[in-house]
C-alpha cells in the first residue's frame, strides 16, 4: 500500500476516537477478500503414492557409467573419479561417504 507523506498524520486521540462500527467495518472488508478454492480442483493435480505409471515415458536421457565414473558403494551415486576417497572393504567410496 503507498503511504502519502504529506497527508496529516493521525494522533493518539484519533486513533482512539475511530468508531466500533468503522473498526467493524474495515475487519469485513478484509475478511471478503477471502478466495474460495474448490478443493476437488486442488486435489486433482497431486500424485499419491503408489499410482500406477506403467503407461508413462521417461522424457530424459540415462547414460550408462563413464569410464571416468565410480558408484559408491556407501550411497550408490556415481561419481567422477575426481570424488573417490579410498577403496572401503566393499568397494569404492566418495569423499561425502567418507568424511
């Protein structure tokens, strides 16, 4: 909401004199402004756990391990050789695993 700096200000005394009516009236007018929401409409665009996808594509592109790339065997990501912190009794493991 823009302020006028020039318009007068109120006083304590004003502010007390405002009326039970007008407070009324301006707790209404902010309460109107409410927007009912349909909550079948709401509920339509959420996916619940377990749905059946069997009839959806994947729209993204898998490539298989680099021969630059490990998977950690602690979080089972792979990452670049760069990220290798020490061969575990289980296999290599990343930096993250290891700290």
């Amino acid at each position: 909401m823009a302020t006028d700096y020039d318009a007068p200000r109120k006083n304590d005394d004003d502010i007390n004199e405002d009326s039970i009516e007008e407070l009324k009236s301006r707790r209404a007018d902010k309460q109107s402004s409410n927007v009912d929401v349909d909550e079948t409409e709401a509920a339509e665009g959420f996916e619940l756990p377990g749905a059946d996808l069997s009839g959806e594509e994947m729209s993204v592109r898998v490539l298989p391990r680099q021969a630059d790339e490990f998977t950690c065997t602690q979080c089972f990501l792979v990452h670049h050789r760069s990220q290798l912190a020490g061969e575990g009794s289980s296999g290599p493991v990343c930096r993250e695993c290891a700290a």
